[in-house]
C-alpha cells in the first residue's frame, strides 16, 4: 500500500517500471545531444576557409572590378621588385618609371677634340676616371667613335696603357634606372666592358668582338634598390670608346602604373 503522502502517476504502456517522466527525460536528452551534433557540423560548413577573409571580394561578390590589362605590356614591367638590364634603348626607355626620362648627350659643352680632361660635369652627374686625364669632349669623328644624337659626345681614352680603367658616372641625387649609348668599344683585343653600381649590381656594358664604329647601348633598372654612383670598368690596353645619350631615372619618381612614360617624351639638361 502506498504512502498517503506519494502521487499516484499513470502507467505508461511499454513503461518497465511505470516512469513516464523518466522516460521522457532520457528523450529530451537525446533529442538536445542529437541537436548540438547538427548545429556543430552546420557550423563547420559555414565557416570560411582558410585565408578567405583577406581574398578582395570578386566584382560578382560586390567587390571592385579588376583593372583592364596593360594594352601594349611587355615583360620588364611584370615583376616590380626585379632587376632588368637592356640591350634596346627604345625598351628600356619605355620601361622607365619616370614620365621624363632626363638624358644627356653633352652637346652644351664646349669640345676640344682630346682626352685632356680630369673630369666631365654636366646638370645631374660628373664623369671622372681612376688614371686621370682620360676624358674629352669630341664634336666629331675619332678612331671610329662618334655621337649617336646631336654632335658631341664623352670620349674614353686609354692612352697610357694603365688598366685596368675605371670611367665613374656620380650623380648628385640616387638613382634606379641608368642607360648609355657606347660607340667603338670592341674593336681592339678582348675583354668586355663591366658596369657596376653603388648598389652592388655587376653587368656587362659593352661586349668585345665587335666591328669598328659599333655602336652598343646598356641599360638598366634596379626597382628594388638605388644608387648614386656607376662605374665602367676594362681592361684593354689601348681602347678608346665613345660614350654618349646618358639616360637616367631618380630613384624618387613614382613606379609604373600609377604614371606611364610616352616613349617619345625625352628631357636633355645638358642640350
């Protein structure tokens, strides 16, 4: 008999002991632990993938649209951070960062026709040599050298047969672009003409094994580092080149593609 004091709870069928309460307990557990495991993998679905915050939305997604490809690209403009050297000049000038690319073709300056100078000065750089004097201007044809644009030109004379020799380019402000017009260099023994800048950068100017009168050009941009001094160095024993068409860009002009340089746009400071 049971205790006054107990509720008397309805049997309920399949019920071994007549709990329904218990029973409906273990269901309520099972159907809240079966629902945890659901909104757990919903979770997992719908969280982004790794990296997935920092992706630019797609213009599909509401982003910006992308830029429109470079009309005329060409490879010197593909990796920003990269050193690129130049055998063309219309290349290399069309590669440039600077909207006027500054060149020097010396035709300001009064020739004498002789290697009889220590140094060369023109608005932006100076030219000097480790075996003094080396350096002339010349306003016509010798030995095969000569301008490539205007009259004058910078003549290189290895008249003492000291070399090695170094012709030093010094800039008054860094730089990152750098090209040269050579004229006659390769005609006489072997030896290529090396460049090398403040920056550590070691290239080959001008190459041996060329016809008299040859005319090279070498250029060069370092996007990643700048300079204030370039330095010619050979080591042939009476090799005499013309040097002309100095073309270079200050390491503070803004990159490509924020400014774009017409190829046909030159500035000359020294005539």
């Amino acid at each position: 008999m049971r205790s006054p004091s107990a509720t008397l709870r309805p049997a309920i069928p399949g019920s071994a002991d007549g709990s329904p309460w218990v029973i409906l307990t273990a269901m309520f557990k099972r159907i809240i632990v079966v629902g945890c495991c659901l909104l757990g993998a919903l979770a997992l679905q719908l969280q982004p993938s790794p990296g997935a915050a920092e992706r630019p939305l797609t213009e599909a997604e509401g982003g910006t649209p992308a830029p429109a490809p470079d009309p005329s690209p060409t490879a010197d403009r593909y990796d920003p951070k990269s050193t690129f050297t130049f055998t063309n000049q219309d290349v290399f000038l069309d590669a440039a960062w600077c909207v006027t690319v500054p060149t020097e073709s010396f035709e300001g300056l009064t020739a004498t026709n002789q290697s009889n100078q220590v140094s060369i000065t023109v608005p932006g750089f100076t030219v000097t040599t480790d075996h003094p004097p080396r350096l002339g201007i010349w306003d016509q044809r010798f030995q095969d050298a000569s301008a490539s644009d205007g009259t004058h030109w910078l003549g290189v004379n290895e008249n003492q047969l000291v070399v090695p020799q170094e012709t030093t380019f010094t800039f008054t402000a860094p730089i990152n672009h750098f090209g040269i017009k050579i004229s006659d260099y390769g005609d006489f023994g072997g030896g290529d003409l090396v460049y090398f800048d403040g920056a550590g950068t070691i290239a080959t100017a001008a190459f041996s094994g060329r016809p008299s009168g040859n005319r090279q050009f070498f250029g060069i941009i370092t996007r990643h580092t700048q300079f204030t001094t370039v330095t010619l160095l050979h080591g042939v024993a009476g090799e005499f080149y013309g040097i002309d068409e100095v073309s270079y860009c200050l390491a503070t002009a803004p990159p490509w593609p924020q400014v774009r340089r017409p190829t046909t746009q030159r500035l000359t400071p020294g005539g």
